[in-house]
C-alpha cells in the first residue's frame, strides 16, 4: 500500500495504540433496582459503594454503612466459622440443641452449662468436629437473620449479575 513512499518515511514506525476497553460490571437495570433496593433499607446503603464492593471477584461479603451483602453459596461457610470463632457462644447453645448436634449426652452438656464452662463445651465441640452439623441445623431452624442481623434478625434477598446475596440492615 505504501510502497513508493521515501526511505525517510517508511523507517518512521507508527506508534502502537492501546484502546482500553471498559468491562461492563452491571447493565442499566441491575444498577437501578439495585439503587432502588438500597434507597427501600432503613440504613440506605450508598449503592455506588456496593457496585464497588461487589466488583471484586474475590469477595464472599461487604459491609456498607451496617448493611451486610453475603453471598448466599458462601453463608453457611462463613457462619461456621463464625460458629469457631468464639467457643464461649458456641458452649452457650440449648443444651437439648447441642446433644442432639453432637456424640454429647444430655445430661454432660446441662451439667457443663450448670457450672459455667460454656468455653470449654465449646472448644469440645469444635475439637469433636460437630460445628459443621450445628451449623446447618441451627440455619434451618433459625434462618441466618437471627446470627447476621442483630438490630431485628430480619434478611433481605437479592440477585445481582446472577449472584444471590442475603442481605442484613444492621441499623
């Protein structure tokens, strides 16, 4: 195409171009029933804030001013570990809920309540291996609004970009 051009001119190179290309987090829609939902909670979340939290890939929850978004293929996860966390609230279960959780009997469980050893009844029953089997009866009993939400218990659905959230208004 160009080659009758001078020496001069064929030796210049053409600098490359780069065109950044713009990933497109969230169409129109999602963003508006999003600002909608958050506009609908008592704490209204920044929605801007939540599109940022939510674009990273990585993340399992955000926190936005008391609001908490987890999502829902990750909650049960995070409430065991939770669970974990503090074996003072782990030994501090219905003892009925615990010895039917566990290789624990009823009546070892109430006498280590009796006599206050909630954390040591709980730090058995990690090492015993039955947090995993409270958890999942205790998020079918109780839902996860009882755990995550502290002001009412409450939780609120949503989908975004194909991703179920559990969302928790702390206020």
């Amino acid at each position: 195409m160009f080659k009758n051009l001078p020496a001069s001119l064929q030796a210049l190179e053409t600098p490359a171009i780069e065109i950044e290309t713009v990933k497109t987090f969230m169409v129109f829609s999602q963003v508006k029933a999003l600002k909608t939902f958050c506009e609908g909670l008592f704490s209204e979340p920044c929605y801007r804030e939540v599109i940022a939290g939510l674009e990273d890939e990585d993340h399992d929850q955000i926190d936005v001013n008391n609001v908490l978004f987890i999502r829902s293929d990750k909650i049960d996860a995070i409430q065991q570990e939770r669970m974990e966390d503090d074996l003072y609230l782990l030994g501090c279960f219905n003892a009925r809920f615990i010895a039917d959780n566990s290789i624990l009997e009823y009546a070892t469980v109430k006498t280590m309540q009796e006599s206050e050893c909630y954390e040591a009844l709980g730090k058995l029953l990690l090492n015993l291996g039955c947090v995993p089997a409270m958890q999942e009866d205790y998020a079918s009993l109780n839902g996860y609004g009882h755990d995550f939400n502290g002001y009412d218990g409450e939780q609120e659905e949503i989908t975004i970009n194909g991703i179920d959230y559990l969302v928790f208004d702390n206020h």
